[in-house]
C-alpha cells in the first residue's frame, strides 16, 4: 500500500488482535491517516480481562476480543473497530456488549461494527466523516487484496498423491485464525511433517458470495468436489443455514473425504451453539467415510500440553494408518 497520509489527530483507533492478518488490517488506518494502536497479541492477562467482564455463557473469542479491545481502551484508544457477521451467529451482538463494557468500565472508548461485505465501507466512512466514500473504498478493497495475495501464499493447493498425511482443518473462523486461541495448533502440526488445508482463511469468509457465484476461485480447492460435497451434504444437514461455520464444517468434512484426506480436525470454542450441534453431524460423516475426526474444543480452562498429547496421538494414527494403506506397515488393533 501507498505511504501514511497526514494523521487525524482526533482519532487513536485499534481492534482485536487478529492472528496473521492483525498487519494487513492495520494497514486501513494507516492509510486513513489514523493514529494506530496496534494490538498484542493476546496474553493471560487478556483472557482473564474477557472472563472477568464477559458473561460465561459467551464464546470464548467473544472473551478473548473483549479482553483485546480494554487493552486497547487502557492504551488510549479513543475508536475501536470490531468485525461482525450478518449471519445469524450471535458474533453480530459482541460489539454491543463489548461497548457496554468499556462504557461500565469508564473508557470513552467507542466501539464500531465493521461488517465484512460491501457495508464495510459505509462502516469505515463512519468512523471519520473526513474520510470520502471513493478513497474508504480504495483502501478497503487494497486491504482486501493484500489478505487474498497472504491466503494464496499461506495455504497452497494439496496434492493427491502426496505421501504425508492430509489433515483438513474445520470449525468457527476465529478459532482456526487466531494461534493465541487454537494454541499454535498449525504451526504444531507443520513440525510433525503432515500437510494442512485450511477451510476457512479470511479470505474466503470475506469472498463468500464471490466465490459461490465463481467470480473468484480458490487455487486450494477442487470447486467440482466442492459442489459434490454440498449436495451430499444435505442429507446430513438439510437446512439453510445454522449460524457460525457450522454449515461449512459439515461441507468441508464430507469435501475432505472426497479428496481422499486423511483425517479432519474440528476446532470449537466453548460454547459454540452452531459448532456443538453440527459435531455430532460430523461424528456421523465420519463413520459412514472411515474418516478420522479429532474434536479439539478450546475455552479459558484449556491446557496446552493436553491439546498437544491428542494431536500428537492422532497423527501417529493417520501416519500409521497412511502406511498401512501403502504397504508400507502393517495396522494391528
């Protein structure tokens, strides 16, 4: 992107850390000419200020992005954006809380819902009314280039024939984005010499209807099988749509058994209401595919060196068992 313009000096704006992708978004104010708070990444210290202030019946990202934006607040920030859905995932209403929050808390910090679509630039505008529509646009759009180019680079295509093990990763977008939540799980999977295809990267949760309509395309993705999924999919979740990536997660797993992968990891947070129910869903997909499904469900409680044992444990079984398949061992029960 271009160089920094003058700053707005009424505005010191942040958001919640957001995994790989916190740089590329930070680029918006930037190139605004904001003052940018760059978030860090999250600590205990932001878990527990989310537990603290969130009530417990709230998904864990719903805690650990609070906790992210009182940081922000205790920094200075007068403006915080926050991304939301227009689906029917309850997401929507974080930023409502989350401002009520700062407010109980004394902060005159305002929180703004940045919805990630085409409304994002009418959002962005409303922040600063400096700002005109034809240059929020440019930015938006630049900002989105940058995440699509950092997707093509970080989640190649997989082969076919590959002799590693193929893991799928499925479950809530903020969850397989965000390594302070998932604990690092693909950087841990990476050093155990198995290859990852991730379902959800940013990219394709912004493009959806893009790529529904085939405007764009996935270099990741077979988009015959894909189609083949979603209509097998239907048998097992005949409904529109639950909220979350709960529909994504049973499409996704069924695309993975189609292509031949070797196991699919499910990755939740505590307590998802979209994710729990379409669990037991793909408990089924993976007794009628002999697919191995590992259900990792990640909360404030969560201990790492537990994580790490299962992970270990299952990709010892898909290696043991992808050379079985070859004929390179022997499975014994």
């Amino acid at each position: 992107m271009g160089a920094a313009i003058e700053k707005n000096k009424g505005l010191r704006v942040s958001f919640p850390y957001f995994g790989s992708y916190t740089h590329i978004i930070g680029e918006i104010a930037h190139e605004v000419g904001w003052e940018l708070i760059i978030p860090s990444p999250p600590s205990k210290r932001t878990v527990e200020l989310g537990v603290k202030y969130m009530n417990e019946l709230m998904c864990y990202p719903a805690k650990v992005t609070l906790g992210s934006l009182i940081e922000a607040a205790e920094r200075g920030a007068t403006d915080v954006f926050t991304f939301t859905s227009c689906g029917s995932c309850r997401q929507k209403a974080y930023w409502v809380l989350q401002g009520e929050v700062l407010k109980r808390l004394g902060y005159k910090t305002t929180v703004h819902p940045i919805t990630l679509g085409i409304h994002s630039i009418s959002e962005i505008c409303a922040l600063d009314s400096s700002l005109s529509r034809w240059k929020a646009t440019r930015i938006f759009f630049g900002t989105l280039r940058e995440i699509k180019k950092f997707d093509d680079l970080n989640y190649p295509e997989i082969s076919d024939c590959s002799a590693q093990p193929k893991i799928g990763v499925v479950g809530e977008i903020y969850t397989i984005l965000e390594p302070a939540v998932n604990m690092n799980l693909f950087e841990k999977l990476r050093k155990m010499d198995v290859l990852i295809h991730n379902s959800l990267p940013l990219s394709y949760f912004v493009f959806k209807i893009f790529y529904e309509m085939g405007v764009i395309k996935r270099k990741d993705i077979d988009i015959k099988v894909l189609k083949e999924a979603e209509e097998k999919a239907k048998k097992y979740f005949p409904i529109k749509t639950i909220g979350g990536h709960g529909k994504e997660a049973v499409i996704y797993t069924i695309y993975y058994a189609l292509k031949g992968f070797d196991g699919v990891i499910h990755l939740l947070p505590f307590p998802c209401m979209p994710e729990s129910t379409v669990a037991s869903i793909l408990d089924g997909i993976s007794e009628d595919y002999n697919l191995p499904v590992l259900r990792l469900v990640f909360d404030e409680h969560s201990g790492e060196a537990g994580v790490d044992t299962r992970l270990e444990a299952f990709v010892d079984i898909l290696k043991r068992k992808k050379r079985g398949r070859n004929g390179k061992g022997i499975l014994r029960a």
